[in-house]
C-alpha cells in the first residue's frame, strides 16, 4: 500500500467552492473509479487557510496510473470540472508526493 499526499491551494476565496465539489461531485466519480480516499483536512492552524490537504491510498503505482487516468479523461468529470469553473479557476496551485510507509509506521 502506498499513499499521495496532494495540496491544492486554492484561489483566495475559493475553498469553499474547492470542498463542495469534492462533496458532491468528485468523490462519486472517484468511487466509479475504484479510488479511496483515506482522509482530507483543512488548516486550522498554519500559514494557509485556503489550503486543501488530502490523502489516497493506492495498492501500487500501476493501480495509482490506472485508475488516476481513467479518472482524468472521464467525459463525467471532465465536464462536472468545467462547469464549477465556468467563474474562473479554484485552485491555483496543485502539488503531490506519492508515500511509502516506513517498517513502525501505524498505517501500512
């Protein structure tokens, strides 16, 4: 089992828009998918409170590529993205890490 950690920053005042389509739209699409989410989180306290923080577990980085581009070119999702868009971009910044746990991590 491996883990992303993925960071949006989002545009300023846009993180609620950012959380609402993970909620509503997103998360279904990835579950078409076979993708699972292990947890997402916001900044209570920090340098950002426009910051996005979520993690996805995958069993390997063949079934992250898969099921990543498979997610990526869904006609479903690719419109859903452009239509809660359509005012301008949400994120402004995205990044990643993909993680392997070490040999006393509590999660595997």
């Amino acid at each position: 089992m491996i883990h992303e950690l993925r960071v949006y920053e989002c545009v300023p005042g846009k993180l609620p828009d950012l959380l609402k389509r993970f909620d509503t739209i997103t998360l279904k699409i990835w579950e078409k998918h076979g993708i699972r989410q292990a947890g997402f989180w916001t900044t209570l306290i920090g340098e950002s409170n426009q910051t996005l923080y979520y993690l996805l577990a995958w069993d390997s980085l063949a079934d992250r590529e898969r099921k990543w581009n498979l997610f990526q070119a869904d006609a479903e999702w690719i419109a859903a993205r452009a239509k809660t868009e359509a005012a301008g971009p949400i994120v402004a910044k995205v990044t990643n890490a993909i993680l392997a746990p070490t040999a006393f991590s509590a999660v595997k």
